[in-house]
C-alpha cells in the first residue's frame, strides 16, 4: 500500500468517525435525558378555555394540552406520560430556565429577546394570534382609537406591557396603565370598573370574556395591536429535545394537508404514496434514520387527531375562526416541512 493511500485511508476512517460522533451528540441532550429517566414531560400551561384548562374531574383538556399529549406519544408512545402545570405568566419563564419544565405549552410568543437573551428554543407556530382589548360596553368605545385617557389593565410579564405602550405612543393618545400580576384579579378589576379595558392576547381575552358574569355587557374591539405567534418553547442546550418538539407539530399539519384524520388514518395505511408510507411507518426507513418508533405519527394522529381536527374540538365551539390559522393550501401561515 502507498503512501497516499494509507493517507486517504486515514483520513476516510477520520471522517466517518467525526460523523458519528457529530451524530452520537444530536442524539443526546440534558433536557430528554431527564425527561426519559423521569419517565414523564412536565409541562408549563395556562388557565384559558379552549386552550388549557382542567375539567370537573380534574384532567386537563385544551388545544395545547393535545399538543402535550402528542409530545408524550413521539417520546414515549404513550399520550398519559406527561405532567401539566398551570404557572402564571411571571413564573413560567424563570421555571423553564430553571429546568423545572421540559417544555411551555402556555401560549408563549416567539420573540427575540426570549431567543437571544433567555435562551429558549422555540417550536413551530401553532396558533397565529394578536393582542387586542377587551372593553366594558358603558364607555361607549367601538375602535382602540377612541380610548384616549382610558385606565387599562395589563397582565405583567407578558409581551402586552411593550404593545400597548407602542400602540398609544403611536397613536398619540393617553392612557393610565395599572400593572395586574395576579391573573384571577384581572377579569375583577374589569367586571369592578377599576378599569376600563383590559388587553392581552385575544386568544386569553376571549377566554375571559367566558368567563364574566355577564358577557353580553363587554366587547372585545377589532383592532389587533400585535404579531403573537405562539408556539412551544424548550430551554437551549438540547437539539434532540427540539427536533422532537418541531416534527411533533409538523406532523399534525402534514397530516391535514394529506387529509388523514383520526378516524380515517387505518384507510391510509393502504396508500402507494411513498411519502405517506414513511409518514405512517408502513415503511420504516424514515423513522429508523431519525430513531423514533416507526408508528409515532401514526400514533398521534390516531390518538389525538390533525391540525384542524385540533382546532375544531376546541376552538370552534368558543367561536374561533380559522383565519391566519388555516393551512398553506386554504390561504392560511401553517406549513410543515417535508417528511423526507
């Protein structure tokens, strides 16, 4: 053997070394390491109707509750393996730093400073959302425009403090915040006449528009203030944990888009497509290569359901559009990458 090739040996057996090692180490992270010697996902939700709240027998039940529930079914392949616990919007974010929660299921919008600064990864957009007001009808008000001198209850630690403060600043107009930390207290200092609107995400004002005593006497205005794109959030440092979190999304969406539903998805099975063989894991290549069980998208879409069915069980009966929150192919943001 030569010279050179004993040193294009070398250097092919280096190369196919560095490449498992680089693959050992996508493989491995602090955050699914705990989660699986736990045996269990604890998760960081909120209190909101439709989207995260527990019933008369305590089990929680939601649009992003399901999302933990299909979590819990790509890690463990069982939709039970996983903790919900409701934190308020000051704590959920030092708690996720912290390490006492593998994921936020709470709603959470995606910003820069939350990338940059706290360090959080975040997984696709699952509910395109914006933040509005939510208003006593004896002010008189039909538009954010006329609430010039109005007393306005925001919820701390959320990305509504800067939102509001832009939105007037803007606008030219005047208004007297009062700060609202505890969350049971916001509706009261509504319902009270402490103030005169509240703002926050419409997808929590609408929740709390249920839960008024009397509904009919409020209005939640038109105007939207913001971009909130909520998705889940994991602490950096672990890109297993992520990709996880990513392709668990990407699956429900991919699955609408294919039009397999829980309860046609068996018929499927059947398909000549080879995209939706991998999909299902009837061909096992894909799953094998990204070392997941090979029926895990075709366990949470059995279990828990597509994108839309999702939506449908949750939030269309609260009066929820679609909107922004139809698929690529309806005209909508949502869009899943290929499953190849």
């Amino acid at each position: 053997m030569t010279v050179r090739s004993r040193w294009l040996r070398w250097m092919v057996a280096s190369l196919v070394g560095a490449i498992g090692l680089m693959s050992t180490a996508a493989y491995a992270g602090p955050t699914l390491d705990r989660i699986k010697s736990r045996g269990l996902i604890r998760a960081g939700v909120g209190t909101t109707p439709g989207f995260f709240e527990p019933d008369n027998n305590g089990r929680w039940r939601g649009f992003f509750i399901d999302y933990g529930r299909a979590l819990a079914i790509a890690v463990f392949g069982d939709a039970e393996k996983i903790e919900f616990t409701s934190s308020s919007p000051q704590q959920r974010l030092p708690a996720l730093q912290s390490g006492e929660f593998d994921v936020l299921l709470s709603g959470v919008t995606i910003t820069i400073t939350r990338a940059f600064k706290l360090g959080f990864h975040f997984g696709p957009t699952i509910f395109y959302d914006g933040q509005g007001l939510l208003v006593r009808k004896d002010i008189g008000v039909t538009s954010a425009s006329q609430l010039d001198g109005a007393t306005i209850g925001i919820q701390s630690g959320t990305t509504g403090e800067l939102n509001i403060a832009d939105f007037f600043r803007k606008s030219r107009h005047q208004f007297t915040p009062v700060t609202i930390e505890d969350t049971s207290e916001f509706v009261a200092a509504l319902q009270s006449g402490r103030v005169d609107a509240i703002t926050q995400d419409s997808s929590d004002l609408v929740g709390k528009l249920a839960q008024l005593k009397n509904p009919n006497d409020y209005v939640l205005l038109p105007e939207r203030l913001s971009k909130e794109p909520l998705a889940p959030a994991v602490a950096g440092g672990d890109d297993r944990s992520l990709e996880i979190v990513n392709w668990t999304v990407n699956a429900t969406l991919q699955a609408e888009e294919w039009g397999i539903t829980s309860e046609n998805i068996d018929g499927f099975l059947k398909s000549d497509d080879p995209a939706i063989k991998r999909f299902l894991g009837v061909d096992p290549s894909l799953a094998e290569a990204i070392g997941l069980d090979p029926k895990w998208a075709y366990n949470i879409i059995k279990t828990i359901g597509n994108h839309g069915e999702i939506f449908d069980r949750h939030l269309k009966p609260l009066g929820w559009e679609r909107g922004y929150n139809r698929l690529w192919t309806s005209g909508g943001l949502l869009y899943s990458p290929p499953f190849r």
